[in-house]
C-alpha cells in the first residue's frame, strides 16, 4: 500500500488526479484505480470530492497527516548523512496551538535541532490537533481543550492550566456603550469559553467580525475597529507601544490549555522536555 499511499499524497498536493497521474507518469484510470484500493483496504472515504478539485473528508485529512508523515520518514530514511546527523538525538513530534507555538518560539528556536532533540512540528487549530494526536501522529500535544471533553482511552491529559484572554483594542471605547467585537470564529474551541462566559454574565456582545487567525484579529483591533480577546503573551508589545488598550470589562475570560499525550507515549511529566515546556507555557 505504500505505492497508493504515495499516490494518494500526490492528489493532495497536486490538487487534481490528472495532474497527480502525470506526476507519476501513468493515466488517470490507473491512479483512480489506485486510490479506490487505498480506499477498500482502509475502508474509508478520503474525499468528499474530486472535482473541480480534492477535498479530503474528515478521515481523509487524518490519513494525509499521516501518511504524509510516513513519506517524511522514508525519506530521512534514504538520507544516509541526515540519518547522521538524527544519530543520537530524539525525534520529538509536536501539535500546537498558535498560543503555545508563540510562547515556545524562543525554545524552540534554541534546540530546533540539537544533539539532545529534533522537532516535527505541526501548528493547527484545537480540533484537528486532538483528532491527529488520537491517530498517532503526536508525542505531545498543547491545545485547547474543548469544553466538557473526556479524552478518548488512548489519550492522556498531563496537565492543564487556564490562560486569560485579555480584551484589546487600538481604540479606547466606553464600557456604558455598546462595544464592537472582533472574535474567534464561531464553532471554535476557543469561542465556546468566550460565549459561555458571555452567557453566564447575561452579556450579549456585538460581533463585528469573526476569524480563525489570531493575527487578523490583532490586526483589526490596532486598526480600532472594536475589541478582541487574546492572551497577553500576544499583546505584551502591543501594550508596551500603545497601539492596543486594555478595553474595561466586568468579568475575566479565560480558557483551558492542556499538554496531551498518548498513553503510548515513553514521554510523561517527569520528561526533562516536559518539564521545561510546562514551565514556559505558565
């Protein structure tokens, strides 16, 4: 199945099974014949669609992670003086939040690749993150955990802490007056601790605009057009400058954060990596 796997991989990236049959210089029966095995032997649907271009299903995205991951190895594999360079350090393959990517960057930067450690990292939103730590594709995991989340038998949570999310705006605004907000998108793990503790308060805000990018909504808020939610690692210089205020609001709002892994998993919270994640997350 590999030769399908590659294939397959080969769809994503191409974004249509033509091309990705000319890539591999055969017709496009020939690869829509291979995918349909890959299809049968997993026993799943891996697209939504396949014109005007691919969409991968929920499983299917899984599956590429995956599968995109092996490709990655196999390579590496091939790759006799980066197997050298690997001899000695451990592979270490992280998902993270942008939240945790930001505050981990400076570490991260420091011992990318070390004689101790070598990074695989993925940045993604919460969902996806925790659906591809569940498949097997993590060592660890820092996200947002959902609300009311039991993890699944073959994940453990190692630690969670709440991080605030602190109203800003470019503009200052009067908190008789009704405010503007620039939010998370709806649906997002993030958005379900802010609309809960909005509800709690019997405080109903007016959304001006939603967005999955924390950057945007940086953004939006320098320009004044209303008040975000973000955490103060994010606006440390923004405040600093003065190009963001704090905006007066009457309750805190925050989320949960947590450090997931497999039960798998050789790392645990004594892991020294561990340890110094936790310590620059707090």
């Amino acid at each position: 199945m590999l030769l399908e796997l590659e294939r397959f991989i080969s769809i994503v990236h191409k974004g249509s099974v033509t091309k990705a049959a000319e890539s591999h210089n055969i017709s496009q029966p020939a690869i829509s014949q291979s995918l349909k095995r890959l299809q049968e032997h997993l026993q799943l649907n891996l697209f939504t669609s396949l014109t005007p271009t691919p969409q991968l299903s929920k499983e299917g995205q899984i599956v590429y992670q995956l599968a995109r991951r092996m490709n990655d190895n196999w390579e590496k594999i091939q790759n006799a003086s980066e197997l050298t360079n690997l001899r000695g350090s451990q592979i270490i393959s992280l998902g993270l939040y942008d939240s945790a990517a930001l505050k981990l960057i400076h570490f991260l930067k420091k011992n990318l690749d070390t004689n101790e450690y070598h990074f695989e990292m993925k940045i993604d939103n919460s969902r996806n993150l925790l659906s591809w730590l569940q498949a097997g594709l993590f060592d660890i995991c820092i996200c947002v955990v959902p609300q009311q989340y039991k993890p699944p038998h073959n994940i453990t949570i190692l630690k969670t802490y709440d991080e605030e999310l602190i109203p800003v705006s470019g503009k200052k605004w009067n908190p008789k007056k009704e405010i503007p907000f620039i939010l998370y998108d709806a649906g997002s793990t993030t958005r379900s601790y802010i609309d809960t503790t909005f509800q709690k308060n019997n405080y109903t805000p007016k959304i001006l605009i939603e967005s999955t990018n924390p950057n945007f909504l940086l953004e939006m808020a320098e320009s004044g057009a209303g008040v975000t939610l973000l955490p103060q690692h994010q606006i440390t210089d923004e405040l600093k400058n003065k190009s963001l205020h704090k905006t007066k609001i009457s309750f805190k709002i925050s989320r949960t954060v947590g450090i997931f892994t497999t039960k798998t998993s050789h790392i645990n919270l004594k892991h020294p990596l561990l340890k110094t994640i936790n310590t620059t997350l707090k």
